[in-house]
C-alpha cells in the first residue's frame, strides 16, 4: 500500500485515533497510578522518585483542568476545585513527603474516575 493510500485509509477508518472520553480515561489511570507510586516512594524515603511521580501526578491534573470546560455543565466548577485541591495537597505532599495527603487525593478522585468511565460506556 502506498504511504498516500496509508493516510487515506487512516482518515476515514480512524485506525489508531483515541477518542477524548478514552483518553481522559487514561488520564486518570496514569493519575491514579503516580499517586500510587508516590505514596510508596513517600514510605520509604524515596526523594527523588516521590518528586518524579507527583510532578508527573500534577501535570495529570493541570491538564484535567485546562481542559475542564466550566461553562459546559452545572457540576464543573465545583469538579475543578476538586482537582485544584489536590493539586495543591499534591504540592504540600511532594514537599513534605506526605504519603497520607497523597492517598487523601487518591480517595477523592477514584469516584470522579468511576464516574468517567461510566459515562463513556
């Protein structure tokens, strides 16, 4: 097949496109797992890797915000302070390695995750 038939065939078929509500999902497993990581690497004493992971974990949460429109429904201004608040229990977490703020943020955001899910089936 010819590279202008491969685009072709790739534009109309959608091969390898991901749709928003997929990639929000993923959003929030790559979230709940830094958090995860960070809560372990907080354990155990682990700096360096405690930063990595909630740095990775408030990039998640940047990008959850930046796209979180709050005009579109009711409920996402008071979303959005969910996610401003972890961001910043995250900030507090990763300069105190606190593993018991970090699994706070994990709590909170597991049902909007959920709920997420459940909204793209």
């Amino acid at each position: 097949m010819s590279s202008a038939a491969a685009r072709r065939q790739y534009a109309t078929d959608g091969t390898g496109v991901v749709s928003n509500e997929r990639i929000l999902i993923l959003l929030f497993e790559r979230l709940d797992r830094d958090l995860a990581l960070a809560a372990s690497h907080c354990a155990v004493g682990d700096r360096a890797a405690t930063h990595e992971t909630l740095t990775h974990a408030q990039d998640i949460l940047y990008e959850l915000i930046g796209s979180l429109d709050t005009d579109a429904w009711d409920g996402a201004a008071a979303l959005q302070e969910v996610y401003v608040f972890c961001l910043n229990e995250i900030v507090d977490a990763n300069l105190h390695q606190d593993a018991t703020r970090v699994n706070k943020c994990r709590e909170l955001l597991r049902p909007i995750a959920e709920a997420w899910r459940e909204a793209a089936i």
